[in-house]
C-alpha cells in the first residue's frame, strides 16, 4: 500500500506551502477542474520512483490535548495511522513554546518523527538548524519550502526508509473490481456495504485476503467477482451507530488508491459538504474511476430534493464525468443500480484504446478546430497513443506542445471522452514535444 506522510506543526511555519510544493505534479490536472477546492488536505506526490500520499494535518497547536473538537482528533488519528511524520518548525521563529509541546506529543505516540527547519533562506542553514537540536528529535533537516531548496533530499532521506509502493493498482484476477466505499463520517458507507453484501444472489467469501490495514471483502454477484476494501472494520461492526472514531482519513487514502472504482458517498440530508469536495480531489488526484452515491435520499421533502439537486449542478460540475445515484441505503432503494455505474466506469478506466483510433480522433478533432498560432508558428499534434489505463492516459505527440492553452486540453479531453464513450472516469492527456 502506498505510505501515507503526515505534514505536522503549528500555524504558519510552511506546511501549505510543502504540501503543494510536494503534491505539484498534480496540481496541474487538478487546475482543469473549476470548481474543485484549492484547499487542499490530502494528495499525492512523487520523487523518483517513490510515490506517497501526504496529509496536511492542520495546524495543531500544540494544545489539543483535552479539546475534544473533531478537528484535532482527526489530526492526531491521522497522525497515529500515517507511516512517517514531517514535523515543521519555522527557523524565523525559532524554537518555540509550541513546539516543545508538540514534539511531547509526538515523542509520546511513537511515531517516526523526522523535524524539518523550514525558511532557512536568508540564513546559514547549518546555523539555522541548530536550536532544534534541542528537541531530540534527531536529525534536522533545512528546508526553504518556497523555492523548494533541501525539500528534495529531505524528501529521499524520508522514503529511504519507507516500504516502496507498488506501481499502478493491480490487474483484476479472481478478485474482480476492487471498489472503495469512502465517504465522511456517517454518511451510510457501513449501512451501504452491508446492504450491498446482503442482497440475494451475494456470496460473500472469507477469504484471508487481509492486509496491514484494510480489510478485504471478497464476494460475487449474479457470478461475477468483485471486492470492497473495507475502511472502517464495518463487517466486524455490530450495530451501525454513531462511530466518529471509525473513520479513518489514512485507510480512506490507501483504499482510494488500491481501488479500480470508488464509490463516493454523500449525506443528502446534509448537501455536499467541504470534506466531500476534498474526497473528491484525491480520488481525482488519484485517477480512479467514480460513482457518487447521494445517500438518505428517503426522508427528504421534495423541497430539499430541489436544494440537493441544484447543489450538486453547482458544485459538482467538476466531476459531470460520474455517474449520480440517489439511493437509501437504509432501505436498499437504488443499490442494485450502483452494479451499472460501477461496470461502465470499471471498462471505461481500463479499455484498451488502440493508436489507430486515438490518432484518428485527435486528428479529426484538429480539423475540427485548429490550435493556436504562437508567435507565428501553428502548433502541430501529429499522432497520439494509450499511456495508461485506470486512469486512461492519452499520450499526443506533436510541436510546441507546452504551449497548448487550457482550453483546448478540455476541448481535446472532451472530444475524446464522446469518441471513446468514456463515462465514470478522469481522463489524462499528456503531450510530448519534438521541438
Ligand atoms: P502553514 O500555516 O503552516 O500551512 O503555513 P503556510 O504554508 O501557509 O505559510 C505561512 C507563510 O510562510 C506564507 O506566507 C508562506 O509564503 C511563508 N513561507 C512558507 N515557507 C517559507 C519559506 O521557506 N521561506 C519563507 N521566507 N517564507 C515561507
Ligand atoms: P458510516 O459512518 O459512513 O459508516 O455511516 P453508517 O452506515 O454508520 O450510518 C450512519 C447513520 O446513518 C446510521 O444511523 C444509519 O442508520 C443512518 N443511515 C445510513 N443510511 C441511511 C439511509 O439511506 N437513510 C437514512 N434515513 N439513514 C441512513
């Protein structure tokens, strides 16, 4: 599974500005989608080979102990569940009260620690470090998060000793598709699965297909294999209640990565709410394919059916590439319809797309319209190929391909969405340049 690096430390020592300098490489992608909160506190990232998830746990300070607000509490369990610890200090600031307290906490969760000095520009870095020391966390690494300086060979240091993770998500064999039920707390993940594992024509397995965290449900419907990654220990979950500490952000991360299809669920009692749209960005960050499920969709007066409906146009407009279902999860009420979603994205996200079609597509879709002149020179896309699949990958060939405008990515990305009939899942064009 891919290790999950906490981001730790009090308010404005440089935490936003590592994640994003660390989660860069998506950031791009994710810039395609309007709409989709920039505020973001999970992602992905990458150096070298190794990839990671990181989360941005917030700024705690130092104070919590005693708090009982869900905030800190998801920060110190996402804490306690991630492989490694980045704590960072300011050496502006210097050594502060606040940090004494955290390294405590730290020191007192066990958890391999690795103290990062950051804003070390204008300074001695070897001087800068040096009143951190102090806080016996060993090593101390400098850093300057807004240029980036020391954040690579710090970064090494730290996946060094990390498990590597395995590249792409495995190939279904016997397992089927692998789904993600992931959703905030008491959104109906438990009640979904259970009614999902519970239908007629359901087998489930017991098999040991048990991993460090997760829990892995093997089951076949109508005789076709699949399997849910199980989060939240549901199935060893008596009575569905209210169980706050059964979500966990790192296993939600690791499951959205391992998974072939999420499935997202809303409370539509609620509407869509911030922690939902930042799902939604690590699974779009992830490119997994995705069904949301807008959940507790008994109950509702037509009224609030309206404000959902018209939420959802708004805010979700991001990710029109998904599949809706409104379902009750508690009375099973549009579960069984999940089944088509859920198949349509799986094949979408994993047909084989042949260079032929590719080609033809890309250049029907220039005939169509033209790129732009820049600076007197037509920028040309020649031929184009599969790169990759969960998520597809569209490799396009051609010159000046750096100055392709973002708008006409979404015009490529739409016209091969509509040739390819890909529905359910991101799509990823990348470009390379003879010139
Ligand atoms: P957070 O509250 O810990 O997430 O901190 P931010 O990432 O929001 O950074 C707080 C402020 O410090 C921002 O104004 C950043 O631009 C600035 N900052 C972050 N890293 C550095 C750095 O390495 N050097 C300098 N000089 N400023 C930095
Ligand atoms: P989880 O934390 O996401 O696993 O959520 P649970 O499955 O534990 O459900 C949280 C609460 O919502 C429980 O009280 C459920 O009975 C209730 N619930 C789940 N699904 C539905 C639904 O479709 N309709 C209604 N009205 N309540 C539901």
């Amino acid at each position: 599974m891919i290790p999950v690096i906490a981001l730790v430390g009090r308010p404005n020592v440089g935490k936003s500005t590592m994640f994003n300098r660390l989660t860069r490489s998506r950031d791009a992608i994710v810039a395609n989608y309007a709409g989709l909160t920039r505020d973001r506190k999970y992602g992905e990232g990458k150096i070298g080979d190794q990839r990671f998830m990181l989360v941005d746990t917030g700024g705690i300070s130092g104070e919590e102990e005693g708090i009982d607000t869900l905030m800190a509490q998801q920060s110190l369990q996402a804490i306690d569940e991630a492989d490694v610890v980045l704590f960072m200090v300011s050496s502006r600031d210097g050594l502060t009260a606040a940090d004494h307290i955290i390294a405590k906490q730290l020191r007192q969760r066990g958890k391999k620690t690795y103290l990062v000095a950051n804003k070390v520009d204008g300074m001695d870095p070897d001087m800068a470090v040096m009143p951190f020391y102090e806080l016996g966390l060993g090593e101390v690494f400098a850093t300057t998060a807004t240029h980036g300086r020391g954040v690579k060979s710090m970064m090494e240091s730290v996946l060094a000793e990390l498990p590597a993770s395995e590249e792409d998500p495995a190939e279904p064999e016997a397992t089927g598709i692998k789904m993600a039920i992931v959703g905030r707390p008491n959104v109906g993940k438990s009640t979904l699965v259970n009614r999902m594992l519970g239908e007629d024509r359901v087998v489930v397995y017991d098999l040991p297909g048990t991993t460090r965290d997760s829990v892995y449900i093997h089951y076949e419907r109508f005789d076709k294999p699949y399997t849910i990654i199980d989060t939240a220990g549901i199935r060893r979950r008596k009575n569905v209640s209210l169980t706050v500490e059964k979500f966990s952000i790192v296993k939600t991360l690791q499951a959205i990565d391992d998974a072939n299809v999420v499935i997202l669920v809303i409370d539509a009692s609620e509407g869509v709410v911030e922690q939902d749209l930042h799902l939604m960005g690590t699974i779009i960050d992830a490119g997994r394919a995705l069904v949301v499920a807008l959940n507790k969709w008994d109950g509702l007066d037509e009224g609030h059916k309206q404000y959902v409906k018209n939420e959802i146009d708004r805010r979700l407009r991001f990710i029109d590439f998904a599949n809706i279902h409104y379902i009750s999860a508690l009375h099973g009420t549009g579960v069984g319809n999940l089944y088509k979603s859920i198949e349509q994205a799986y094949q979408s996200a994993t047909d084989k797309l042949s260079t032929s079609f590719l080609t033809q597509v890309l250049q029907d879709a220039v005939a169509e319209h033209q790129p732009p002149m820049i600076n007197g020179r037509r920028i040309k896309l020649r031929y184009a190929h599969a790169g990759g699949s969960n998520p597809p990958i569209i490799v396009i060939h051609g010159n000046q391909t750096a100055k392709v405008p973002a708008h006409y990515v979404r015009y490529l990305e739409k016209t091969f969405r509509r040739a390819l009939n890909l529905r359910g899942t991101p799509v990823r064009i990348e470009f390379k340049s003879s010139d």
